[in-house]
C-alpha cells in the first residue's frame, strides 16, 4: 500500500552505482529514510531529492526502509543553493537539527523549527542570524536549557544589570557575581539581552531582523561555547561558517 507524507529532505546518500537513500522529516518532525532506486541514472524525480527540498513523497513502506514511488515538490528553496553563505548556514540548521532526533522520535516542533528556519534564509539575507537563533531553538532537544533570563546567583531579572554568562550558575549574571565565578564570560549587555529575546520568542513570529556583525559574533562564540562544553555536539558545517566569518573580517 502507497503512503503519503509532506516533508524536508534532510539527507541523501549514494547507494550502489545507480540508487540513493534519501532521508527526509516529515510535519510530524519524524524522520524517514526511503531508498530512490535508479535515482542517481533517471531524471524521475527531477531535482526534488536534493537537500532542503520540500516535497509530497508517495512511497511504499512496510517494515524498515521504504521505496520511494514519486514526489511533487512544494518548495525547492532555490534561493539557499544559489548563495554559498545561504547554503552553510543551511547546511548547519539541517545537521543540527538531524542530530538532535532518534530516529525513531516524533517531534512536530523539530520540523516547525526546520521549514520556519529554510523559509526565511531563502527569502531574506539573515541567513547567519536565523542559524544563530535555531541554535538558541534547538537546545532544549538536546537536553540543554541556557538561562538568560535571570541570574540564579541573586534572582536579578533586571536585564540591563547583566554583565557575563556563568557556566558555574548556568544563567546571566551581574557583576557581583564575578567574584563568585571569575570565569563567567563577559559580554555586552545588548547581546545577552538578544539571545533571551531569541529563547522567548516563538519562531512563527520571526520577522526581518538587522544586528551589528560584533553583536552576532559575541552570541555565536557563547552559543558554540554551550554546544562544545554542555552538549557535546560538534557540527561539520561550523568550520566553514567560522572560515566565511575569518573572510568578511579581512575585507572589512
């Protein structure tokens, strides 16, 4: 019996000489692995099995992997493969996301976080900005909650008094607390503010947004940070994104 399902593709792999296994999520956020026989000798399925594609998938599927029977593509975000800076930081929100959920898992949120995330780097130039944001988004799937909201060292939630981010408290804190935790990570006022902004607000809601390139780096290397010391996850496509950053800072 054919199935049915609107979804993302999320990967897609060279099987044999001829085949592809292409992994897509779906709008219930799981992800399902299909295998494209001839895929990589036919133009059947056109360009919809390239990354980001999202497509109504017609498939059959029984126990384990399925076999893919067509697909109508909804959305191809042909932007993003025109810009190379478009596509890393694509490129980053897919495996970001890809790497928070079991295969098995359902996830609705996942996939909202996905299509609200490809949508706005096709349509506008805040590519880096919308990958900074699904960061923030994606954490807490990964078991991580960063505080920005409050200062668990003396329950401050004045947001202009935040001086640094403590690992040792987990949360914003004032100065007062450097004595406590000398190693908190100074940053500027403006950017802990923007990234509790990041974590509250819901990602449909998200409209154009312009932040000062110093303001987007001193976020970006405290939310690496996080993903380097307390969720141990190291995505691939960050090396080029910090390459394309070191590239921008020489022209300037």
């Amino acid at each position: 019996m054919l199935k049915k399902a609107v979804g993302i593709v999320i990967r897609r792999v060279a099987y044999g000489d001829n085949h592809l296994i292409i992994t897509f999520l779906n709008e219930a956020g799981v992800k399902v692995a299909l295998m494209a026989r001839n895929a990589r000798k036919s133009t059947k399925y056109g360009a919809g099995l390239d990354l980001f594609y999202e497509n109504l998938f017609i498939f059959s599927q029984f126990k384990g992997m399925g076999t893919l029977s067509s697909v109508d593509t909804i959305n191809s975000h042909y932007a993003i493969r025109e810009d190379i800076y478009k596509l890393t930081y694509a490129q980053y929100t897919v495996e970001l996301i890809d790497r928070a959920l079991e295969d098995s898992e359902s996830n609705p949120y996942a996939y909202k976080l996905l299509k609200s995330a490809l949508s706005h780097m096709n349509d506008s130039d805040n590519a880096r900005i919308i990958a900074l944001l699904i960061s923030v988004k994606c954490m807490p799937l990964y078991g991580y909650v960063p505080n920005f909201k409050y200062s668990t060292f003396d329950g401050n939630m004045t947001h202009k008094d935040f001086t640094a981010y403590s690992f040792k408290f987990n949360s914003v804190v004032t100065k007062e607390a450097l004595t406590d935790d000398p190693y908190a990570i100074r940053m500027s006022n403006k950017s802990l503010y923007l990234l509790y902004m990041m974590s509250e607000v819901p990602i449909e809601n998200l409209s154009s947004i312009n932040i000062d390139g110093v303001l987007i780096d001193e976020m970006e290397s405290l939310i690496f940070k996080m993903y380097d010391e307390f969720i141990g996850v190291y995505i691939k496509s960050r090396k080029i994104m910090e390459q394309m950053r070191r590239l921008d800072q020489t022209k300037k």
